[in-house]
C-alpha cells in the first residue's frame, strides 16, 4: 500500500439500513478521490470485506456493492475506519463476525491509526481497541456501548474524540468532521480548509463540540406540560423560575418537577437552559446580533455569561460556533 493508504471495512451483507450508506461514503469521498493540486500522492482507498461480501450484493436500499478487497488487506494500511455495523448488532446484540475483530486487532498491531464512524466504535471495543481509552458514537447508542464495553470511557457529548492511534466520531455528518481532521493532521490545515471548501461544508468543527440533543420537545406527551412549555420558550429572554412554570401549569412546583422530569427526562433548570442554549444558537446561525444581544434575548444574561455556557455545554466559544455556520444566509433580527 501506498503512505497515506485507508481501508474502510465494509460490514454488508449483515445488513446496513441506508442511512449507514451515507457513513460508508464519507471516507470513499474524502479519501477516495484524488486531488492532486492539493497533494500528490493523494490517498489510497481500498474497500474490505470478507467472504461473499467481496462479490456482487444487493443491500437493503437497492444498491450492489462490492468490496474488491477482503479483511487481511487491512493489515499493512496506515489507516483502517469501521463505519456503522448492522443494527442487529448494537441492538439485539449479535455478535460481530470474529474474522473482523480478529483482522481489526492484526491491523492495529500491525501499526495502524484505527478509526470507528458511529457504531463502528462497537467494532474497536469488541476488538478491545477501546480499553481504557475515550470514546464516542452517536448519542443514541452511547448508552449501549458503556453498558456492553464498561471499560470505554465513552463520552456522548462530543462530536469526535482523537487518542492518537484510535479515534471515533459520532453519527452522520460528525464522520465528517472526523474524517477531515484526519486530513488536517496528515496534510495541514491549508489542505483541510480547501477540501471542506470543495465538499461545501465548514471548515473545521473541535472534535469536543457538543451533538446538539434535541430536548426541546417532550419525550412523551403531556397535555398538562405543553402549553407552559411552549410559554417557556416564547419568553426565555425573561427571567425564568420553577415557581413561575409551576404556578402557570396550576401545578404544585413539585409536582411541576416531576411531570417535567417523566416527560423530557430532564430537571426543569436543566430543560430552561438547553432552551436558552438553542435559542442563542439560532440567532447566531441566522443573524449578525452583537453577542450581548443573543445574550439578553435567549436569556443566557451577559456575553460573558454567553460565552461561558457555550464553553461548557457546546464545547466552543459562540464566535466559532457562528464562524461553523458564516454559510447560513443571516436575517435582521425584528425584535
């Protein structure tokens, strides 16, 4: 294999449903396709599978895939990335085929940068990849994986977590994220900018950046809840208590606290303040307001007070999460 040489496991035919499509392409399209002007010798992509996965296959949504290449050629890449594997085995908890686990401890022997997309991250922990060591998938399993592998430190607040030789990313478009921090680091950051600004995507978001969990909504309906909750968000730029919620949903502020706690599994200072938080968000994606002004409207206070909550719940200052999102066509704000 060549310097800069990617093996991406391709784990069809167990089953991917198609949005794991969109996983697999990720590394197929930062990697696969040459761009010479920005460095030459570009990488090496080689798809791997094993057995019948190497010839013809139709997958759930209709495509035929093949992976020229089986499991033993990951060994000797310098870079090996799992995308999703089958829900049946986050799930149900089938077991992942051993030649996989097996060819995925060979590699890293072997001394390649392993890299999981999602649920790829079950793969690396089954391959005792993740011993020991910080990890993240999306939000949705990370549950699962802390409880099937408890020797993962496993973070499901960060888009991408980099231990050097191992690295994962949460779901969908956080692989993306991944795979072009992995470009920053072999090629710089010159290379990266100008890739992402080819792929139409922003440049670089920290891998510590928040997944965004949308707790807006209440897990379960509450007819009693809804209409405070929706008070709530209409008026976040005043000062808001239990109390005030409490006495307008006619409710007791205990009993207040646990409806709203059975419904969003969320504590009600908790639910205000990732209230607060999507609202600065969306008036930093679409408007040009001063940082003051987001402050006061989404009632996170001062850009002091801004900056500190966003530092510690979205994992970036508010000027860089503004900066990830300068594609967004901003609007005047009428207050």
């Amino acid at each position: 294999m060549s310097v800069r040489s990617v093996a991406v496991v391709v784990t069809e035919p167990l089953g991917l449903p198609s949005w794991d499509l969109y996983e697999l392409a990720i590394p197929c399209t930062v990697f696969g396709q040459p761009q010479p002007d920005l460095a030459d010798p570009w990488y090496e992509l080689r798809l791997c599978g094993a057995g019948a996965q190497r010839a013809d296959r139709p997958m759930e949504s209709g495509f035929v895939l093949r992976s020229p290449y089986g499991l033993d050629d990951l060994v000797g890449a310098d870079t090996v990335i799992v995308p999703s594997v089958p829900d049946s085995c986050v799930e149900d908890g089938e077991p992942l085929p051993v030649e996989l686990v097996t060819a995925l401890r060979r590699a890293y022997d072997a001394g390649a940068r392993m890299v999981s997309l999602c649920t790829g991250a079950f793969a690396l922990a089954e391959a005792g990849l993740l011993d020991g060591r910080r990890a993240t998938a999306h939000w949705m399993h990370t549950a699962q994986l802390a409880e099937r592998y408890p020797r993962v430190q496993v973070d499901d607040s960060v888009l991408y977590v980099d231990e050097g030789d191992v690295l994962t990313s949460a779901g969908l478009t956080a692989g993306l994220d991944l795979c072009l921090h992995l470009v920053r680091r072999d090629l710089g950051a010159h290379v990266a900018n100008q890739l992402a600004r080819r792929m139409v995507v922003p440049a670089h978001r920290p891998g510590g950046q928040a997944q965004f969990i949308d707790l807006s909504v209440p897990v379960e309906d509450d007819a009693g809840l809804a209409p405070v909750l929706e008070w709530a968000r209409a008026h976040l730029d005043r000062p808001l208590t239990v109390e005030d919620l409490a006495r307008r949903a006619a409710m007791s502020p205990r009993t207040f606290y646990r409806r709203l706690q059975a419904a969003t599994g969320s504590t009600p200072l908790r639910w205000l303040l990732h209230q607060r938080l999507a609202r600065a968000q969306g008036l930093l994606e679409m408007t040009d307001l001063p940082m003051e002004k987001v402050g006061e409207l989404s009632g996170l206070g001062t850009a002091n007070n801004l900056r500190h909550h966003f530092l510690k719940h979205v994992g970036v200052s508010p000027r860089e999460h503004r900066r990830a999102f300068s594609r967004a066509v901003r609007q005047p704000h009428v207050d």
